[in-house]
C-alpha cells in the first residue's frame, strides 16, 4: 500500500487578483465549469471558494507526486465537487481517471485571508 498526502495554504487576495487582473483566461486554466458556477453562487465569498480550490488541487497534485513523481496533470484534470453533505470530493478527469479507483480524501477550510487544503490518497 502506498500513501500520498499533500497540503497547500494560498492567501485569497492572491487568487482574487489574478481572476480581476486576467479574467476568463485565468478562470479557464484552472476551473471546471462546475467549480466556477459553484463559487459563482457564493457571491460575496466567492474568491474565498476559488482559493480554497486552487489550495485543494495544489495539495492534490502534491499528494500523487508523493508515490508517482512521472505523473503529469494539470488544474483541469481535477475537478473538486460537494458530497450532499457539503464535504468536498475529488473527480479526477482526462488522463487521470484511473486515480478515480483509489481512495482520497481532501478537507479544505478557509478564512478572510488564507485558504487552506489537505489531500490524502491511498494506493492499493
């Protein structure tokens, strides 16, 4: 059996900026259409949900890199959803649905000024 983890912290402010300053660009390297519609409707919190994100695929990629450092991704092969109860999933896309298989587990949690993320996945 094999384990992965990996943890980002990013300051909100950091995303917000780069979202004013390049717009759909930005969005469109990074976000699922799902994610941006899901931090879209979180209104005046919403740079806090894209930075909670960006933290959560960061962590995610850190976690593979742990026990496979030849695999390559980007932040479209991640997409982070909602369980009913509100916990967030991971759904990995294009050439990373055979992680889809394994157990991960992701926690993210932000404030005013940082968001943070957790990802765990379990190989075997």
């Amino acid at each position: 059996m094999k384990i992965g983890c990996g943890t980002d912290i990013i300051k909100i402010s950091r995303i917000e900026e780069s979202i004013e300053k390049h717009g759909r660009d930005f969005i469109d390297k990074v976000y699922t259409d799902y994610e941006f519609n899901y931090c879209e409707s979180k209104q005046k919190i919403k740079f806090q949900h894209f930075a909670a994100r960006f933290a959560a695929k960061e962590a995610i990629y850190k976690a593979i890199s742990n026990f496979d450092e030849t695999t390559e991704a980007d932040f479209l092969d991640v997409e982070i959803i909602n369980a009913v109860t509100g916990k967030p999933k991971v759904r990995f896309l294009n050439g990373l649905t055979y992680l889809n298989e394994y157990t991960m587990d992701l926690s993210i949690s932000h404030c005013e000024e940082y968001a943070v993320a957790t990802a765990v996945i379990v190989l075997g």
